[in-house]
C-alpha cells in the first residue's frame, strides 16, 4: 500500500494545496526537469534537468520547499 502524497512530501502537498503550482518536465522555457510556482505563476524554484527517479526529483522539490518557508 502507498503512502499519501501528504505524509511523503508534505511541503509539496502545502504548497499546491495553498501557495502555488508545480511543472514536471522541461519545455522550451526551462531545461529543468520540476519547477514550482507561485499562485502568481512566478517561478520560485527550478530542479536540475534530470534526476535517476521521479521520487529523487519530488524529494529534492519537497527540500527545496521546506526552505522557502524558512
């Protein structure tokens, strides 16, 4: 059984369930692979352009998160 999203990446839950959005995959704007947003669509953080698994790169973006609130 899996664990909720909540539980294994709660900055990631926090933040698209109140302050913003997220990108997965790199477009012609940005060659990083995750990308969070404000609710403003401002980019606020951008991961690096490939990582070994999706959990390394939602982990990475959970960090990433925790320390904007700090």
């Amino acid at each position: 059984m899996q664990e909720p999203l909540e539980n294994t990446y709660p900055n990631i839950a926090d933040w698209v369930d109140s302050r913003g959005w997220l990108a997965i995959g790199p477009n012609e704007e940005s060659n990083s692979f995750i990308r969070a947003f404000d609710d403003d669509s401002s980019l606020v953080w951008q991961g690096a352009e490939s990582y070994d698994s999706l959990e390394e790169a939602l982990q990475a973006l959970d960090e990433a998160l925790a320390d904007l609130e700090e």
